[in-house]
C-alpha cells in the first residue's frame, strides 16, 4: 500500500485513495465543498488545493489520488492557504452570508470553513447577484431552495444523477446566473429528494419540515435503524429534550450508504406519538390506571392461568423482544405465537457499491422472527388465529398488521381477554382488558435482522414517556413476576448474549461489536453531509 | 442570398412531440457520428430548432427520451447555450456584435440606429412578429466589421444605408 506524509504525518493508505480520504486518516481535515465520498468527482469548489512536493503546481486533493512517497502540505502550505482564500472570497462575493437567520448554520461547510480559515472583512462591494423568485421556493414537497446561498458544487444533481436515477435537477443558465431547478420548473418528487439537502453543503436545500425547528447544534444523534422496511438502512435519530427532530443517515457503506428514502426519513416525527402513558386495567367496561406492580402480579396469574394462550408478535419488534416472547410464551407456556407480516410499498435503496437494494416488506425484522424460527403469517392466517375463543390473547404491537385494526379483528378480540402492549391510539384498546404502554423505537434498545441478514443495532436516544416502557423489559417483568427466572435478563445485551448461545441466526455475534457506534453530537458524522 | 425566415411552430403545436420519419431517420444519422447518444445532443437540438423554430419544453421531451437523458438535463444543457431560443423567435432576428472591432467601426451606431428604426429595445421584438433585437459577442469576423448576424447568414461591412435596405426588403416579406 502506497505511503503518503500529509502535514508531517505518515499514513498508509490503498491505492486509489484520494488524498482528502488519506489526510482524514492522517488527522489533517482538507476542507471540500463539491467532493462527496459516494458521488462523482468533479473538482468544481477548488477549496480542496493542497501543495504537492516535486509538482509545480497546487493540485486539487479530491481528484488526486495517493501515490508512494508522495508529501503532501495542506495546513502547513502558505501557498495553499493563500489559494483557498481566494477561492472562499470568491464563493462568498455573492453568497448572502445570512447565517444568522440561514437553517443550516452549524451544519454548513461554508460556514465551518469561513469561520475557521476564512478572513471577516471583504473585497466585495457590489450588490450581490440575487434570485428574486428562488430565495424561499418550494422545489419539491420537502425541499425549500434559496438559490442566493447555493455555492454551484453539483452535488444535488450529481446525487440525482448517479443515486436516485431520476436525474430531475439541473442548472439552468450559467455562470453567474446558473441557479438549480427541474425540467419546466416541475415539483421535484423524487422519492429521495430529501437526500440533497443532506448533500448541499450550504442552506441553498433545505428541508421542509425541518426547517426552523432546530438549531443543529443543540441536537444530540443517537445511532438506530430506520423502521420503515426491511431494507435496515442506518440512521441518526436527532432530537433535543425528548422529542424527536429528524432522521439523518448513518453511513454504513453495505447498506445505504450516507442515504434515506423520504418515506423513511419522515417516519421520525411519528415516534413522538405517545399516548399510552401508564398501565391501564379494564374493570366492568372501564380502563382504571394501575401501576406496573399491581399489573404485573394480576398478569402473571392470569398468564399462568390461561390453558390456552396465543401471542400476536410483529415483525417492527426488536430480535431480544421476539427471542424473550418465543421463551416465556411457547417455550415456557406452551403458548401459540404467529409474527404477521404484510408486505407493505416497494421500497428500495442504493448502498455504497452503487447497488440496489429491494424491498416489499414493511417491517424492519421479518428476517429475525424468521431466523428465532417464529411462525410468519399474512392477514388471512391471522384472521384464522384469531378465530375462536382463548382464555388470553397477547397483542405484542397493536401495528403490527393492519388487520388488527379492523372491526372483524375487534369483534374476534372481544370474545376473551386481551393483553396488549400500545404507545399510540389504536383500535384494540377499547377492546383490551389490559394496557400496557410501550416505549418507541426512540426509547428502545436492541437489534434489527435486516433481510440482507446484518443483524443491526439500536441504541435508545431518551428515556421513555410516562411510565412506558420497552417491549423487551415489559416481557422481563413478566417473566421475573412469574418466577421464570432464566428469563430475567436485565438488559438487551443480556437477552442478546443468551440468544448469541442458543441461535443459530446469531452465534458468533458480539453486542458490543454490532456497530451502533456511540452516541455523539452532530458535529462528529457530518462529515458526510 | 437568401436569408430564410424562422417559422416559428406554436407551443401548442410542441407540447407532445414525435418526431415524423424524417427528423427520426436525420437524428439516427447523426447518431452513427457519435460515440454516445448523449455526445448527439447538441446536433439533435440544432436539428430540432431547425424544424421547430425553437426548442419548446416537448420538443425538450422528445429530444430526452430519443436520446436517454432526463428532461432537466436536455433543458439545462438548452438554456446554457445563448443560441438555443426557448420562445418563439420572430421571423428574423438581428443579432448585432457588439464586442471591440465592431463597436469602434461602427457598429454601435447600427444597433442605435436599428432600436430606433425598429422601435424596440435589445432582447425586444417587433409587434408583428418581424424582427428581433439581440446582441451577440463577436462573431469571428471582425475583419470586416462590423457585422451583423440575421438567422444564420453573416452582413458584414454594413452601413446604416445598406442596412436600411436590408430591413426594407425583408419587412417586404420578401425574403433577402
Ligand atoms: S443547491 Fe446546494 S448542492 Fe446544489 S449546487 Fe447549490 S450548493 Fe451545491
Ligand atoms: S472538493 Fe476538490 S475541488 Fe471541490
Ligand atoms: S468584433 Fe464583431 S465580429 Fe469580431
């Protein structure tokens, strides 16, 4: 592998490297506006110019790859400090420098760059070259374009180009006068739009419906899994004060590289639905608010009680979720338990190899049902399960399928007690005789099967709402209150290193190696962005 | 010579092109000269602004899906070139060089001298669809400035009379 010195630091890299990936390594930052790792390199910005020993001439970092030997300066080059600031005085002559009232501050490579290298005083005293029309427009349903700050890097045409296909964005004019839009001005509805504001380094793209919500900065990231299908793509959950923001992508090169599809994406505001605060017991056609203790002793009786059991899991639940409930209700009880699955809108994907990946399952764990080796089940099968009466029917995820939300599977769920486990208002509560609320994908902890077989992790971002709590833990404590003690795990990983030891699907797994990455501030992966 | 006057088809005649057996079988024989299909887009946008008088946003379509491209590109590629017209020209369109040769032998006084004549403005057209006012950069004739461009014939070495002339005849319908 070739060896490069970048500022001093010696690193070895793969052949093909470019140097700005090579000085990440070496711990030298080479700012970029228009380079972006799983785009095309155009060497449009010219902010990435680094001095090369032996080359008259400076070169652009993107486009250069390493070669043995060679010795790089970037921050250590007067010249090529005096190069960048001619090329940030010319990208800011007609940039509007309205950070203040720009939403991407804090999250903007020309911001970050300006202030770190850039001089506060400028040449400029012209008017600056404006869009009257494009500076609040609505492009798409969830891209807002203000074409005053846009910086000309190519990168959201590029990504519709070469990633999403539709190759719906373009320049229009030039030079000067060049400003981004659709064929005839047409709403830009491609199904990832949302990933070119990820991709603008600037506030030129925006997104809707997060567009003043948020000052980046005070948003923590914590690493989970997109809910959306069984694709499994990675992603941040942002969110500030227990409530969750947005969803941005977390790269992860084997699936969807540093992209979400917009469905997925706005899945995020949908785990701030919480309605079911506290455990809730029907007595005489009315819910009585109860707490966990007294739940749990009533339940257990009645769970051991019931000589005919029957568990409706989901395939939205985590792998520790599905394992604990397989033991305590089949293994333990001797229950029956079906994961019903519908297959939901194709979904699909691009990875970091430029391949695509399909979906037609809407659920982001029918691998891991199917691997614990639980019974899969369409809405037919399910309606047949639900047929007759059982002493006791456990609903695990009132969303599971859409069928139990239906009047027939109500009139079904009527005939005998209910337990069901709910977070948001759902049809089944007025039938169940016990509540018991559930935390979100936000507050929850454990792993995704993906249909690709990556058993992915989540991590919570905040505690629950109310006195929810996690699926897994409610099964916990169901199984401590009635005395099964083998499954009494107190944590994920717990229930995750005793699945590691009995299945197959997971043998040889570590928790702590499942990637996840730890909890950071938005600063630490938007390197991407 | 004959300086043949732009035809200019409606939008409303454009707005679902297919393209009939003879543009079809000039743009697969552009096609052979070609590498790709998408190194033929300037010559099949030539050819289409020959036919249509302009390149309209279906004749943008047409051209996309002949070639493989997206819409957004064929128009982003339409609306870098100055020369590509994306509405209806007029049936003549004066297109005046104003860089250094021409200006400093007079061709200044020809773009004055014509606004006036003319009644419109640069970037103007005339009420009856006649003529069009633009100005261009130079033209690569500056030997014998100055010059102006109508359609796709050069008038060089032009005075105010002979350009008085020129307009006559053509605003007579007769074509020069
Ligand atoms: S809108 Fe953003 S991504 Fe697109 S060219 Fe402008 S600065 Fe680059
Ligand atoms: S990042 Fe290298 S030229 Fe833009
Ligand atoms: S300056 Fe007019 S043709 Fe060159």
């Amino acid at each position: 592998m070739p060896k490069v010195t970048i500022d001093g630091t010696v690193v070895e890299v793969p052949a093909g490297t470019n140097l700005i990936e090579a000085a990440r390594q070496a711990g030298v930052a080479i700012p970029y506006f228009c380079y972006h790792p799983y785009l095309s390199i155009v060497g449009q910005c010219r902010i990435c110019m680094v001095e090369i020993e032996g080359a008259p001439r400076l070169a652009i970092a993107c486009a250069t790859p390493v070669t043995d030997g060679m010795v790089v300066r970037s921050e250590t080059s007067a010249r090529v400090k005096e190069a960048r600031d001619a090329v940030m005085e010319f990208l800011l002559a007609n940039h509007p420098l309205d950070c203040p009232v720009c939403d991407q501050a804090g999250e903007c490579l020309l911001q970050d760059h300006s202030f770190t290298e850039g001089r506060d005083t400028t040449h400029m005293v012209e008017t600056r070259r404006t869009f009257p029309g494009l500076e609040r427009r609505l492009l798409g349903p969830h891209i807002v374009q203000n074409q005053n700050r846009c910086i000309h890097c190519s990168r959201c045409i590029r990504f519709t180009q070469e990633i999403s296909e539709t190759a719906a964005l373009t320049y229009k004019s030039r030079g000067n006068h060049a400003f981004i839009d659709t064929f005839d001005g047409q709403p830009f509805t491609d199904p990832f739009s949302a990933c070119t504001a990820d991709v603008c380094p600037v506030g030129a793209l925006t997104i809707r419906e997060f567009r003043f919500r948020k000052r980046a900065w005070k948003l923590r990231s914590t690493p989970s899994v997109c809910p959306g299908c069984s694709i499994g793509c990675n992603l941040w959950i942002d969110h500030h004060e227990r409530t969750v923001y947005r969803f941005t992508p977390r790269e992860n090169p084997a699936v969807n590289a540093t992209w979400l599809c917009d469905f997925g994406r706005f899945l995020a505001e949908s785990l701030n639905e919480t309605h079911c605060l506290h455990p809730l017991h029907r007595v005489e056609g009315q819910l009585h608010r109860v707490s966990w203790g007294e739940a749990m002793r009533a339940l257990a009786l009645d769970v051991s009680a019931a000589r005919t059991l029957r568990v409706v899991a989901s395939a939205n639940l985590s792998n520790e979720t599905l394992f604990l409930a397989r033991e305590l209700f089949v293994r333990h009880l001797k229950g029956e338990l079906v994961v019903p699955v519908h297959p939901g809108e194709p979904r699909r994907m691009k990875n970091g190899k430029g391949e695509w990946l399909y979906s037609r399952d809407a659920h982001p764990n029918s691998e891991g049902a199917r691997r614990l080796g639980l019974e899969l089940v369409d809405g037919e099968r399910l309606a047949r399960f639900l047929y007759g009466a059982a002493d006791l029917t456990v609903i695990l995820d009132p969303t599971a399928h859409p069928y139990l939300s239906t009047a027939e599977a109500l009139q079904l769920l009527r005939v005998s007690p209910t337990l069901s486990l709910a977070r948001t208002n759902h049809p089944t509560a007025e039938v169940a005789s016990w509540l018991l609320p559930v935390a979100s994908l936000a507050s929850d902890e454990g792993t995704f099967t993906s249909s690709g077989g990556h058993v992915q992790r989540f991590q919570p971002a905040f505690s629950p709402a109310g006195e929810a709590r996690p699926a897994w833990q409610i099964l916990q404590l169901l199984a401590r209150a009635m005395g099964v003690s083998a499954l009494d795990l107190d944590s994920p990983a717990a229930v995750f290193a005793a699945m590691a030891t009995k299945e197959k699907g997971f043998s040889g797994l570590e928790w702590e190696r499942l990637g996840g990455g730890s909890p950071s501030t938005y600063r630490e992966h938007q390197h991407v962005g | 010579m004959r300086t043949v006057a732009i035809h200019a088809v409606p939008e409303e005649q454009l707005t679902h092109v297919t393209f009939d057996a003879t543009m079809e079988e000039r743009i697969s024989e552009l096609l052979t000269h070609y590498p790709t299909r998408r190194a033929a887009l300037l010559p099949v946008l030539w050819l289409c602004q020959e036919r249509y008088g302009w390149i309209a946003p279906g004749v943008i379509e047409a051209v996309a899906a002949r070639l493989g491209e997206s819409p957004a590109f064929v128009q982003g590629v339409v609306t870098f070139y100055t020369m590509f017209y994306t509405s209806p020209p007029a049936r003549y369109v004066l297109q005046v060089c104003k860089t250094l040769s021409c200006a400093v032998c007079g061709g200044r006084e020809l773009l004055e001298h014509l606004k006036a004549r003319l009644g419109i403005d640069l970037g103007e057209r005339t009420q009856d669809g006649t003529f069009q006012l633009i100005g261009v950069q130079c033209l690569g004739a500056c030997g014998s400035a100055p010059v102006i461009q109508i359609n796709d014939d050069y008038y060089e070495n032009l005075t105010i009379e002979q350009l008085d002339a020129l307009v006559d005849e053509l605003s007579q319908g007769k074509e020069a």
